[in-house]
C-alpha cells in the first residue's frame, strides 16, 4: 500500500512538536502512526473531525493528536 500523503503530513507536525514515542501506558519506546487517519463523531452533528491515532507496537494503547494542529505544524514550518 502506499503511504498516505495526510500520514506522511501528520506525522511530520507529530515530530516537529517533540512528541515522544514512549507509550504512556506500559512504557514500551516503539508507538507507531495508524495507516489512516481516523474520524472522531461529534455527537448529535452527523460531523466529525479528524485526528492521528498513535499505537502502541506492545500493548496496543492508542494516542490521538488532532489532525489540524499538526497539518498546522507542518504547514508553518515548511522551509
Ligand atoms: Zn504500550
């Protein structure tokens, strides 16, 4: 499959805030971005908006970081 291009986006504003990959749950260092990005309901709205899940490769806990504060990340920091 190819990488998704919103991935490969989200993942960079992921790594320019220094977020760390240690999973908060059982401490194993290697957490991963989810192929996809998902799409978190707004109740009652039929709306949603979406996000970056991070998994854990260890014990599965996943970490969401909402995809328009990293899209901004990217964006404002391209050289
Ligand atoms: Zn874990």
């Amino acid at each position: 499959m190819e990488p998704d291009p919103d991935i490969q986006r989200l993942t960079q504003g992921l790594n320019r805030a220094g977020v760390k990959t240690k999973c908060p749950a059982c401490g194993a260092k290697e957490s991963v971005p989810a192929e996809r990005p998902v799409l978190l309901p707004a109740a009652g709205t039929g709306e949603g908006f979406s996000a970056l899940a991070v998994v854990c490769k260890n014990c599965g806990h996943i970490g969401l970081h909402a995809a328009g504060v990293l899209g901004r990340l990217s964006d404002s920091q391209e050289a």
